[in-house]
C-alpha cells in the first residue's frame, strides 16, 4: 500500500468510513446515503455532493471499483485496498474506544 493512501485516508473522516463500510455489499450512492442515515438513527446524513464526490475519489484511488449501472445508477463495491484500509481504520477506532473505557488496548 502507498504511504499517500494511508496518509489521504487515515485517520478517516465519518463520510469515508460510513461509504467504505456500506460497500463491503454492492451499492449505488443513494442506498447509501439510505442505509448510513438509517444506522446512525439520522444523526449522519451525507448530502449528494460529498457522496459523489468521496464516490470519485475512493475510485480514482483504488479503494472501490464500480461494478455495473443499474437503472442509470452506478454500483460500487469495495476493493481489497478499501477493506485493507476500512480494517486499520476499524482497529483505530476500537483502540480509542477501549480508552474511553479506560481498558489498555491489546493488537
């Protein structure tokens, strides 16, 4: 993995982590603009143009591949690069919650 990957996309923002996360199945935009609102109970909306936007960047980076159009909308799905670095990200995450707890976290 290139060092300018890791530097662009760690530590994530919530909109990268959410999409990434979403596309560990195959989505288009809008289902998960969906599916991100309904798992944050409203709290995380992510408006159209941070979503194509991130959309665009993540694939011109390698981190999702578009797999096919469906009624004119564009599925995306994550690739081995995105889920590499949708893992260290999950890994950063558990470690600041374990903190929070005030538990030492163990790799």
């Amino acid at each position: 993995m290139e060092d300018r990957i890791k530097r662009v996309y760690l530590p994530m923002t919530e909109t990268g982590f959410y999409i990434l996360f979403c596309l560990r199945e195959e989505m288009h935009g809008y289902s998960i603009g969906k599916k991100v609102s309904q798992m944050t109970g409203g709290e995380i909306t992510i408006s159209p143009g941070t979503m194509y936007g991130t959309l665009s960047k993540m694939e011109k980076d390698g981190l999702i591949s578009f797999t096919r159009e469906e009624e004119k909308r564009r599925l995306y799905r994550i690739t081995d690069l995105g889920q590499e670095i949708l893992a260290m990200e999950m890994k950063r995450i558990e470690r600041l919650y374990k903190n929070s707890k005030g538990e030492v976290y163990e790799k």
